[in-house]
C-alpha cells in the first residue's frame, strides 16, 4: 500500500493514531510523523507493522507484495500551500513544507500533529488558529483559579479533575477540531486520556487577551455550547469583568466585577472563587500603567 492508500483506509476505518499506535506497537509520536508527512524515509518494518492493520483483505495484499527497497511507496504529498494560501491561513509559518494544499476549514488532526510543540495552535472546524504566548497577568489568573479549583476537590476527596493549559480537549471527538482552554474541570474521568481530553468538560474557563477575544466570546463560545459543556466562563482582565453561562440551567451570561465571589455552577456553588483575591494578587502589574483596569 501506498501511505495515501494508508491515509484513506485508517479514515475508512476511523482509527485515531493512538489507535494505530496501540494495535500495532509503532510509537505514537512515530504514526504521527508518518502519516503527518514529516518523516520522508520510514523504516520498513514499521510501515510493515502498519499496513498490517490498514490492508483491505489479507487475499488483496501481503507483506511479500511490497519490495525490500520501498522508496517511492510512500511519498510525500507533492502539492503544498501556495504563498496565497499560506498568507490566507496565517498560522502554519514555517511548518508549512509538510501540508498538503488545504484551505482554512479543511485541516484536520493531522495536520495539527505536524505543528512543532513550541507552537501552540488550535483546530477548530478545521481552521487553524494562531495562539500568542499569554502575558503574565494571563497566567497568574489561571494559576490562581485552577488552585483554588484543585483544593475544592482534594479537600472533599473529590473525582473531578481541574486542569490548566495547555492540554489538548478533542472537543466534538472528530477529526476537525481540538482547542486549549486555559482552565478545564473534567468530572467524567473516562473522558480523561493520555493523548487529550475526549469530549467536553464539565467547567471550561478562558482569560481573553487581545489575540484571542473574538474568538472566545464568539466562536469557542457556541462550540462550548453545542459541545455539551455545562458551565463556561469568560474572564476580562482589562474591564475586570467575568461572563458566567451556566449551559445545563440555561443562564447566561451573568457579569460579575472583581470584587465578587463567583459560585461554580457543576458543584451547586459549593466552591466559589472570590475576585476580589484575584484582583488584589494581579493589581501590582497595573501599578505604572497608563491604563490600568478599572
């Protein structure tokens, strides 16, 4: 088999490439390059062990058919992003060498594996997007929240599990769409698996920031929705304002200062998170700005 006669059969087959990795004893970070395009020579025996996952019928093909020199079996795509197209998406940068010729809404996990760990992106519907390193405020925000989170449940010995980014939520549990909320709690601990968080979190909290505003309040907002997350909140370190939308009562939004106590909705606000703690521990950042939050 050719690797794009491999590609069609694992999308026929609806494998993720844990699944391959785990059937066929190939590392995953190994499947990822392979498939991704990114490894140009892989070893023989590892496509062997692939292929014998991937094979239509045992009958059509055997591994006696493929040739000991297999250079040229499995290419490379040979279209990539014209100038144009990588201008239009924007976000692939360097990396780009290793994509076939796609437009934005046409990406898929794959796609997104190929992207260097030191580039953070999100994949959602199959556009990529481009996410800037936090700034300090950002971070100390969710830090703060996700322990005050973590205390909650370990001290009720509790079976949620509060995360902080970057962890990858494969949110609709396709292929077109993985993001990195800034904090997460995940109750149904099945969903939690090595590679990523499969489905929705229960709680799903994101600090805006310049680069990603719109698409917080606009698109992550009606994916989280639709998703199935029950509670998701929008936090505004520049108007020190949070947007609460409690999905599974259907109230939404309500807006809160920082000077209030917020009660979390999953847990019947039995934790709440006080702002006013939030705003006095990131305030000394406003201190020589010009235009500090009011």
């Amino acid at each position: 088999m050719t690797l794009e006669e491999m590609k069609q059969r694992k999308k026929e087959l609806g494998y993720t490439y844990a699944r391959l990795s785990e059937l066929s004893g190939v590392p995953l970070s190994t499947v990822q390059k392979i498939f991704g395009g990114s490894t140009t020579a892989p070893r023989y025996d590892t496509m062997l062990a692939l292929e014998s996952l991937l094979v239509p019928a045992p009958s059509q093909t055997s591994s006696a058919d493929i040739p000991a020199s297999h250079s040229g079996l499995y290419e490379e795509p040979t279209s990539m992003l014209s100038e144009e197209e990588l201008s239009h998406a924007g976000q692939i940068g360097e990396t780009s060498a290793i994509y076939q010729a796609k437009r934005q809404g046409e990406y898929t996990l794959t796609d997104y594996y190929q992207i260097p760990d030191e580039r953070r992106v999100e994949l959602i519907d199959g556009v990529i997007y481009d996410m800037s390193a936090p700034g300090c405020d950002h971070q100390l925000i969710a830090g703060l929240i996700y322990a005050r989170l973590l205390a909650h449940v370990s001290s009720r010995k509790g079976t949620c599990l509060p995360m902080i980014s970057p962890v990858d939520v494969q949110l609709d549990c396709d292929e077109k769409t993985m993001v990195q909320p800034d904090v997460v709690v995940v109750c149904d601990r099945s969903k939690v698996i090595r590679r990523c968080i499969y489905g929705a979190p229960d709680l799903v909290i994101e600090i805006l920031s310049p680069s990603t505003r719109k698409k917080d309040v606009t698109i992550k907002l009606n994916k989280y929705m639709a998703a199935g997350v029950r509670e998701y909140w929008i936090i505004d370190p520049d108007q020190c304002r949070v947007l609460v939308y409690d999905f599974s009562a259907e109230i939404y939004p309500v807006i809160y200062g920082f000077d209030a106590k917020i009660p979390v909705a999953i847990w019947d606000g039995d934790c709440e998170i006080d702002f006013q703690e939030v705003y006095d521990y990131i305030h000394f950042l406003y201190e020589k700005d010009p235009n500090p939050p009011q």
